[in-house]
C-alpha cells in the first residue's frame, strides 16, 4: 500500500486531499464521552494539513435512516477535532460545494452516511455519490484511507472513493494491519484470546478461525452463558442463544476455551439490583449473569500472565455499572501486568479502558475498529484495505 507520507513526499501544497476517518464516537446529547477515535486521526490530518494539503474529512455518526438527522450531526465532532489540531474546523453541508480553503485548511463534511447512496448494496449509486465527492478534490485530489473501523464496508466513502482517485493508507490504518498481520502471522507463543460481549453468534466465525492457531481462549460476557448451558448448566434469566448451543458444545470439545466459574448475578437489568456472587452452577432462577466473579478474574489472570501474546475483544460484563464492571477492569489489568504483546481489538474494549481509568500505554496497541479487527482475524477481505493494496 502506498502510504499518506508517500504523498506527502510527492508533495500536497495547495491539493485538495479527501481522508476517510472514523469518527463514530458516543454522544450524550451534544456531549462527546469518549473522543479515543477523534484523538486517533488527528496525526494523519495534521501530517497533511502542515505538508499544506487543504484537507476534506469523510466520515459518519451512528445510523441516520435515509437522509439528515439533527441527532447524528458531526457538530460536536467538528468542534472537538478542532479543539485537537490547534485551528478551527469548519462543517460543511454535504452537496454544498467546499468553502473558499487555503494551503492547510481543514473541513469535516457532515455525516457522510446522510447520502444513502454511502451505504447502498448498488454498486451504481455509490458510485455516482463517489463521483461527486472526487469532484470536491479537483484535478490533483488524492484520497487517503485512514478510517480503520470502516475498511471491511464496502462503502462510497471508504471503496468506490480510492478507485478514482489516487489512494494512500493514512498512518492509522497502516498501524492496525500492521499489527493485525503479526497477531495472523507467527506469534509469539503462549497465545491467549480473551472473547466477551453478548452473543455467541457475533463471534462464532472469529471463533472457529481462531481456535487452531490459539493456546487458550478465554470467554466472558454475555456470550459465555451459551458456553455454560452447553456444559449443562441452567443458566437462570442470563443471555443465552438456544440455537448456539450445539456449536458451543462443539468448540469446547477443542479443550482450549476457559470459562468462568463464578459470575455476578442481579434480579434486574440495572446498577441498583440486588446482587450476589454465586458459583456457575449455582445461578438461581429468574436471576441473570452480568458480570464474571473474582474466581473467574483470578483464573483469566494466570493465563493472561504467562502469554506472550494477547488479543482482547469484549467486556466480561456490563462494565457500564459500576456493580458489574469488576471482571471487565480484572482481566485488563491482568493484561496491563502481563508482558506480552496486547491488543485490544477495538469497540467495547476500547471503550472500557477509557472509561475505567486504565493506563491506555500499558497496551501494545488498542485498535479503533472491532469489527473490522474480528474480520480480518478470521481472514476475510476487508474491502477497504484490498482497494488500497490494488492502487
């Protein structure tokens, strides 16, 4: 791939450059609670707007169904991006044309997915609305590519976009593949995958492609009642994908995943429940799992500490309240104090090492996109990356 300093050494003074960043923070309101990905595309659209490219920034909020959305506005996002690069940063309308810009000037277009056509399953419209984001570049516009959390969307702005203009992995993009090929390459051993989230079924495929290549794989979440009712277990009012159970079964035949023993289960979904510690054979009735136990954390511990290599992907609970938040801040410290090479694989994760006060250098890396992240591991194409690999 050819890279954003590969351009800037071609020199961009005076070009129009288009970069595709991934900006889908969570809001509260107009409030911004955790500008992690903001922060990470800050280095490629400085690195161009001192090289003096006049810089269009592409990117989404949420999922706007069929056109504007006042609640998925890039505004807030614009003033924060701004507030980062030292200068202001201007909101543009989409289909309005750009405003007069100089020699290192940032715009951020708004919400890119209030076109349909971003989004479209017809290759034909996001083609059309691609050619009408080239045409903002002009004759000497180039593309770079530094949305890591969109490249497995075959998207206008991501895709279509670097098939007609020149097209550069921006620095963060070329960050995560880098990373993401060493943990799909050779490395270093023991290996050891923490898992968590909701569902079994979001993960299955990630799942059996890891399994071979793995020493352990360590499950918590919701996901894990699925794992504990293929054992046997009655798993009260917990998360549980009746039709996963079988292929549960299946992949722990593997002797490879390690679940929890212990959970901490509530009455209610909610941070003021009655809670209690129990074993996993011991979930009452009508109860539900929402956080692993301190046995489980010890035991994920022990692994985690003697890996070389660990890639994390989900918390071990609701680690939004407070009451179930112990397991999530358990095992990443585990990994904190390991020393192994660790990557957090993005979304959720990301978001809880953020939000419970970790040390974020005390990761090797923490990635911007899970999804995208997951299907690289399982070895898909990521559309985003193959159009680079091809320019």
């Amino acid at each position: 791939m050819k890279t954003v300093s590969d351009l800037v050494d071609e020199g961009v003074n005076g070009r129009t450059v288009l970069v595709r960043s991934d900006l889908n923070v969570p809001l509260d309101g107009d409030r911004i609670t955790d500008d992690g990905r903001i922060r990470a595309s800050v280095p490629t659209i400085s690195e161009l707007s001192g090289a003096g490219a006049q810089v269009v920034v592409m990117a989404h909020l949420g999922r706007p169904k069929g056109g504007p959305d006042p609640k998925f506005s890039l505004a807030p996002v614009a003033a924060r991006l701004g507030e980062l690069l030292g200068a202001p940063v201007r909101l543009v309308e989409l289909g309005r044309g750009l405003p007069n810009m100089a020699a290192g000037d940032v715009v951020l277009l708004e919400n890119i997915r209030f076109d349909p056509r971003e989004t479209s399953k017809d290759d034909a419209e996001r083609a059309e609305f691609a050619h009408e984001l080239v045409a903002l570049a002009g004759d000497d516009g180039a593309f770079v590519s530094d949305g890591f959390g969109v490249v497995h969307r075959k998207q206008a702005s991501v895709y279509d976009v670097a098939q007609e203009l020149p097209a550069y992995a921006g620095g963060l993009v070329l960050s995560e593949v880098e990373v993401l090929r060493t943990l799909t390459g050779e490395p270093k051993r023991p290996y050891a995958v923490v898992l968590g989230g909701s569902k079994v079924s979001d993960k299955l495929a990630v799942i059996e492609a890891l399994l071979p290549k793995v020493d352990s794989l360590l499950v918590g979440g919701g996901m894990c009642f699925t794992f504990l009712a293929a054992q046997g277990h009655e798993v009260g009012a917990s998360l549980l994908e009746k039709d996963q159970i079988d292929s549960s079964r299946k992949l722990l035949e593997s002797g490879k995943i390690v679940l929890p023993t212990d959970v901490v289960v509530a009455d209610s979904f909610a941070a003021d429940a009655s809670t209690r510690t129990v074993p996993v054979d011991q979930i009452p009735e009508g109860w539900m799992g929402l956080d692993i136990g301190p046995d489980s954390v010890a035991a994920f511990a022990e692994v985690l500490a003697g890996a070389r290599t660990v890639f994390w992907n989900g918390p071990m609970g609701v680690f939004e309240m407070a009451p179930f938040a112990e397991g999530t801040r358990g095992v990443a410290q585990a990994i904190v104090d390991g020393d192994s090479f660790s990557v957090v694989g993005g979304g959720d994760s990301a978001a809880a090492v953020r939000a419970l006060g970790l040390p974020e250098d005390g990761f090797s890396h923490i990635s911007t996109g899970g999804g995208a992240s997951l299907e690289f591991l399982e070895g898909k194409t990521l559309p985003g990356v193959a159009v680079l690999e091809q320019s």
